[in-house]
C-alpha cells in the first residue's frame, strides 16, 4: 500500500501547488470544489459496481461533505480544513461503516492521504496569511 499513499500525498501537493502557481486558489471556491470532488467518488464507486443501497448511503455522506464544503464557501474556510481531515479519517474506516463492493482496494490509501495533505496544504495557507482563501 505504499505506491497508493506515495501517490496520494504528491498528486495533492502537485494539484495544490499548481493551483497556486496559476492562480486557481484565489478564488475561495477552490478548495470546497476539491472537498465536493473527493466526496463524490465513493458515489461514483457504487454506480460504477451497480450497488444501490451502497450508492444511497454513500450519497448520504456526500451530501454531508456538500454541505460543510458550501458552508466553509460561505462562511471560514476553516471548515474546509477539518472536512478534509475528516474525510480522510473515514476513507480509514470506510469499509466498516459502507459495504461499497466498486472502491477500489488502494482507494482509501490513497484518498486518506490525498485528503489529509490537501487539508495540511489549505491549512498552511490560511496560516501563512497569503492573499489566497483569505478570510
């Protein structure tokens, strides 16, 4: 599991470094797409295998992740931070809280890691004071 964890953590730092190269990450509206993205997959992982109680619960959670990412837009892009976070930790224990036959064996490897160093990346943003995602 090692390939999918060193993939995750350089695609999510490759994406947030380019956003900031080209200025993509001006726009508060950045990061909460990134969150509604990364939330959508598990959705995406139950269509794909055909799953229809899986794809409910998973748009359940999805729209969860929706809502604090629209509320975060809104409001402190703080709350982006700790959704990401969290949604890392539930690609951790995903397979025990959804029977979702379509995710792929690597996928929680890698989007814990994917999620955990976007929301450290936007963190460290909202931190260091740059005129992107300010408050």
């Amino acid at each position: 599991m090692l390939i999918p964890i060193l993939v995750g953590f350089m695609l999510a730092l490759a994406v947030s470094v380019y956003a900031i190269a080209i200025g993509l990450d001006r726009d508060r509206a950045f990061y909460p797409t990134v969150l509604i993205v990364v939330a959508s997959c598990y959705v995406l992982f139950a269509v794909m295998a055909g799953a229809g109680r899986a794809m409910i619960v998973e748009a359940c959670i999805a729209t969860a992740f929706l809502v604090i990412a629209t509320v975060g837009f809104k409001h402190n892009s703080w709350f982006i931070v700790a959704a990401l976070a969290t949604h890392g930790i539930l690609d951790l224990v995903h397979g025990s809280v959804v029977s979702n036959p379509g995710v792929p064996p690597w996928w929680p490897a890698f989007c814990l890691t994917y999620d955990l160093t976007a929301a450290a990346f936007l963190a460290w943003r909202l931190n260091s004071r740059l005129p992107a995602q300010a408050e």
